[in-house]
C-alpha cells in the first residue's frame, strides 16, 4: 500500500482525487490543510486510510513532519505565495529524502498559448500566470522528481477526457474538466514514472476557441 500526501486538500481537484483514491485504490492518505475541521467528516468515514494535519504550507517544520512514511507528494497549492510555499515543499522533501512530487500549476506559465485564446489568458490571469511561472520554475530547478501539471481553465464536468502537450508545444485547447486531473494525479501515484520530470499541458480534446465556451 502506497502512501500520498495531498496539500492544500481542500481544494476542488483535491476533493475529486481523494474520492477517487478511495473509491478505486488501497492508497493511505495524509491531508494537510489549514483548517483540519473542513474534511473531518471525510476522514472519519475513510478513518483506515486518510488522516487530516492542519497547517500552513510555507511551515517547513510541520511539512517535515507530515512528509514522513509517504511515497508521493501532490500539492494542490494557491496563493500570492506560491513561490514560498515551492521552495517550502521542496526543502522538506529534502529534508525527508522524498523525490515524488506532483505539481498543480496554470496554462501560460511558458508563454505557449498561442492565438487569441493566449492573449485573452495572459490578459485575464495577469500576475497569476507570473507568480505561478516563478514557482514552476524553483520546482524544475529543483533536483526532485516533479510533474507539473498545467490545466486548461477548469470545468465541473462529470467526465474524464483529455489530451497532453509537453512542455516547449504549443497548448491545445481552451478546457478540461478537474475530474480529469484529479485522474491525472491518482494515475501517477500509482505509476510513479508516468511524466516524471515533465511539466504537461492538459486540456479536452476539441475545445479550440479564442476563449472558454461560457465567456
């Protein structure tokens, strides 16, 4: 049985993988999130395999901590800070001597939308795609075995469909749902070498456009 720690496990694709991680795995969970009262109910009702921490995720010594028996580390981060909270991550990863890190990120971070939907993204995501950038950057430099992750905007779609482009192609599409990463990221716990050291591009087949269908 493989051990995954999720941060920021309140998030919305969080929320779809730890379903998915239950309801079709034999992956322990650790959840670390500010507010551990948020998910009480979920750990309660999976006590065997989940257990919740409550912290913040620029706290380097509390990461330690909670990094210790896991197998991977998938942060579903946000904020203003999310260069600290790479550089966080990465040095308790060190610290533990875990290299499996999975990485949610944003489309645009390398300028490679192209067209009109690139303009309308760079234009609307403004200094979210450059913070997001900045942290992408401290991960890739970083000696850790990382997938980043760059989705299309997100949608609350029931559905698993989606394409990847690599890093250094230009992105296709303008979509994806998050049921689709969240499959992305439970698929990678359970093959440890599927993108590693990849930073992929995700979006739904046949959504070309200059921008989102519901703008």
């Amino acid at each position: 049985m493989s051990k995954v720690l999720i941060l920021g496990a309140n998030g919305k694709i969080a929320h779809l993988a730890e379903h998915i991680f239950v309801d079709t795995t034999d992956t322990s969970l650790k959840l670390y999130l500010r507010d551990a009262k948020r998910l009480e109910d979920f750990v309660n009702s999976h006590d065997k395999l989940t257990e919740a921490i409550e912290g913040d995720a620029t706290d380097v010594q509390n990461l330690i901590r909670s990094m210790k028996d896991v197998d991977l580390v998938y942060a579903n981060l946000a904020g203003a800070n999310i260069t600290a909270q790479a550089k966080a991550v990465i040095e308790a990863m060190h610290a533990e001597s875990k290299t499996r890190l999975v990485w949610i990120s944003t489309l645009g971070i390398y300028d490679e939308v192209p067209g009109k939907f690139g303009e309308w993204n760079k234009k609307t995501l403004g200094d979210y795609i450059t913070n997001y950038a900045a942290a992408a950057k401290v991960i890739e430099n970083s000696d850790l075995d990382y997938t980043i992750i760059r989705p299309a905007w997100l949608t609350d779609k029931p559905e698993v469909d989606y394409e990847i482009t690599q890093k250094g192609e230009d992105f296709k599409g303008t979509e994806v749902s998050r049921r689709s990463i969240a499959q992305i990221v439970v698929d990678i716990s359970q093959d440890p070498d599927k993108f590693k050291r990849e930073s992929i591009g995700v979006n739904k087949p046949n959504t070309d456009g200059d921008k989102p269908a519901w703008y």
